[in-house]
C-alpha cells in the first residue's frame, strides 16, 4: 500500500479493492464500462495523445485510449487491479500509485481520466490538483460519478432501503460524501479553483441487465466495498431487512426476463488552464 494512505477510509478501500478484484470484472465493469465512452468524447482523445488513466482497475479505459491510437499509462493504488491489467492487456503500461499523489512530473499528459475513481478517494479534491498538474496546457481532465438517487432509479432503490432501515450511526471511516461531486455547481466550482475552465457537467443513464432480484445487493455485498463496509456493520436483523426491501424494489426493473437496472452517473470534464 502506497505510503501517502494512512487514514482509515484509504486503508477501508485499499483492502476492499484487493479483496474485490477478481469480482469485479463478472459485476460492476458491466456497468461502469458504459461511461467509457462518453468520458473519452469530453476529454476530446486523439490519435498520439499521451493520456493517463487514473484509478484504472482492469485498465480497461486504458485500452479503449489505446485502440484510438493514443498512448496510455494506467496508475492504481491496488497492486492486484494492476497485476490483472497486466494480464489484460500487457501492450499497455500499468503503475501502482497514490491518485492523490501522481509519480509521474508536471505537465506530461494532454489528457487524464478517472472513471468513477473520484467517489473512492479520501482527498479528491487533492486528486483534481494532481491530474492538474501532470496535464499540459490545455490539457483535459474527465471523470465519472455517480449521480444522486433521485437521479438514479436502481440507486434509489438501494439507498432508500438503506435509509429506511440501517443503523447510520456505525462505526466508519470519515470521508467525504459518496454523492460528492454529483452536485454539478460545488463540482464546477471546485473544478474552477483548481485552475480548469471550459467545464462540462452531463448526466448519462445506462442500463444494467442482470439476472436476478438478488443480484444488485449481492453484488454490493460480496463485490462492493464503501456499502458493503456499511453492510456488514448491521446486525444480521438489519440486514436481512434491507436486502428483502432491496429485492422487492427490483421488481420495477424485472422486463420477464432479467432485470433491467436504470443507473445514471455524472460525465464531467475540464480544461486546465
Ligand atoms: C470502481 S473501480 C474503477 C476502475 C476503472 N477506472 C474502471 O473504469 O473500471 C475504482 C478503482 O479505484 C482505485 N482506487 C481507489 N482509491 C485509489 C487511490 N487513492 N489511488 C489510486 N487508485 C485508487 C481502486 O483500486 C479501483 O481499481
């Protein structure tokens, strides 16, 4: 674990991450891989960018840079999401590193993404200065959120279902909000103090095919790691309680077949100045 994360909520994702890495390519990337898209068109890449891939997981951001002829490097702090991006695809280069303390020297990038790297950070706002700084003039820092629950109808499910039942006063790590950088005017503004202008703010719904009612908080459970620390802090009457409220609130989404999850996350871009 890098040196620079020593407070608690750090600790909470490192170790959450290594455990959840063979997990996650079988659940949540089915889900987070539909933002790649559109985080790529708001940084604008282009064939010989140099672009860096921050808080890469199984790199795959970083391979759909490379297919657009642009040259990649993905740093994450789990040395397990790095040894598998190795595995995945090793014509790229993977690095361990802190998202809140980049290695590599000032202005090297004409671009630099995060796909939602920024919720999983105990100093975000550190991590916006840092992709600052290693971009060039000009250069175009993207990354993804998710967006509120009112926004999001499977989101919503969870976090009602949660609101309703869970004890809130357990036992976490301190951190910021997890719907931080979803409000669209603290996310500019704090884009603007960190010295990038032209900012672009959108919301992207997507869908999540999946095949149970169960799924959503299984998954959450076995593959999550903030919620299922929050999970796992209930006593077994809670939980069974949430999950029950959960499953029910996933029949909305059943189409006779599977279940089609509506999550919507937040596309935000800026130019450093
Ligand atoms: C939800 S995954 C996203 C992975 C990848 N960007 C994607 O789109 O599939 C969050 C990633 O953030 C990484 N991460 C969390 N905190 C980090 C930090 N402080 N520095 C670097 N990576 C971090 C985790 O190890 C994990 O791989």
């Amino acid at each position: 674990m890098p040196n620079i994360l020593q407070d608690d909520f750090s600790k909470l994702e490192y170790e959450g991450w290594t455990r959840v890495t063979d997990l996650y390519d079988k659940s949540w990337a089915n889900l987070t891989r539909q933002f790649i898209e559109p985080l790529l068109n708001t940084v604008k890449i282009m064939p010989g960018m140099q672009a860096l891939d921050i808080a890469c997981g199984p790199g795959y951001v970083s391979q759909a840079i490379y297919s657009m002829k642009a040259t990649p490097i993905g740093v994450d702090f789990s040395s397990s999401m790095i040894a598998l991006a190795k595995k995945l695809y090793p014509h790229i280069e993977f690095v361990e590193g802190d998202a809140q303390a980049l290695d590599f020297p000032d202005a090297s990038f004409d671009v630099a993404v995060m796909n939602f790297g920024m919720l999983h950070l105990s100093k975000p706002e550190r991590a916006m200065a840092e992709a600052r700084r290693v971009l060039k003039k000009n250069g175009r820092f993207g990354f993804t959120v998710w967006a509120g629950p009112e926004k999001s109808p499977a989101a919503s499910v969870m976090f009602s279902s949660i609101m309703k039942y869970a004890d809130q006063d357990v036992n976490m790590p301190e951190a910021p909000p997890s719907y931080y950088f979803s409000d669209e005017k603290l996310t500019t503004e704090l884009l603007a103090k960190n010295g990038f202008d032209n900012i672009s703010f959108t919301d992207h719904l997507v869908e999540w095919v999946v095949p149970s009612a169960e799924y959503l908080f299984e998954t959450e459970m076995n593959a999550g790691v903030r919620t299922a620390a929050f999970l796992k802090r209930q006593t077994d009457e809670t939980l069974s309680k949430i999950r029950t409220a959960v499953i029910e609130g996933m029949k909305k989404f059943y189409d006779g077949n599977s279940y089609r999850l509506k999550f919507c996350g937040c596309v935000v871009g800026g130019t450093r100045k």
